[in-house]
C-alpha cells in the first residue's frame, strides 16, 4: 500500500485574486489517493460536529443559522498532496 500524506481544505472556493490572510480550516489526511482523503477529512469534520459541545447561540443573542437550519454543510475546496509517508 502506497500511503501519501494530502492537505483537505474546506471553505468555499476563492477565485478572485485578493490575498486572504484568514486562516482556513484544513485536516492533515493520510490516504492513498485524493478522494479516499476527500472523503476521510469530511467523515472526521462530521464526526467531530456532533462530538464537540456548542454554543446555538450568536453574541446578539440569537439562534445561529446552522442550528436553525440543521445540519452545516461542509464544502472541500481543495485536496492537495502534501508528501510520502515512510514510516
């Protein structure tokens, strides 16, 4: 088995050519090909949403529209490939 090492990058695509010094949120990935690690690092985002305790509430004091709504979406914006795994 041939493992290599992807960056999985979520967000929705940028196709402007500003500069954006927002950190974006991406997942380190060990797969053996990009979409095993597509596929990985949203099973993991989902997972960790319904894991991790929540605030439903915006600082105003309203309901956030995620937990209006149901469920937030999660959308790959890219999967890059980071390297070789040796060990």
């Amino acid at each position: 088995m041939n493992k290599k090492l992807f960056i999985v990058e979520f967000g929705e695509p940028q196709i402007s050519m500003t500069f954006s010094f927002a950190p974006e949120p991406s997942v380190f990935v060990v797969a053996e090909d990009y979409n095993e690690a597509a596929a990985k690092a949203l099973k993991y985002v989902k997972n960790k949403e319904i894991s991790e305790p929540k605030n439903i509430f915006t600082e105003d004091g309203s309901l956030k529209k995620d937990v209006v709504s149901g469920k937030k979406e999660y959308n790959v914006k890219a999967v890059r490939y980071a390297g070789e795994v040796i060990w």
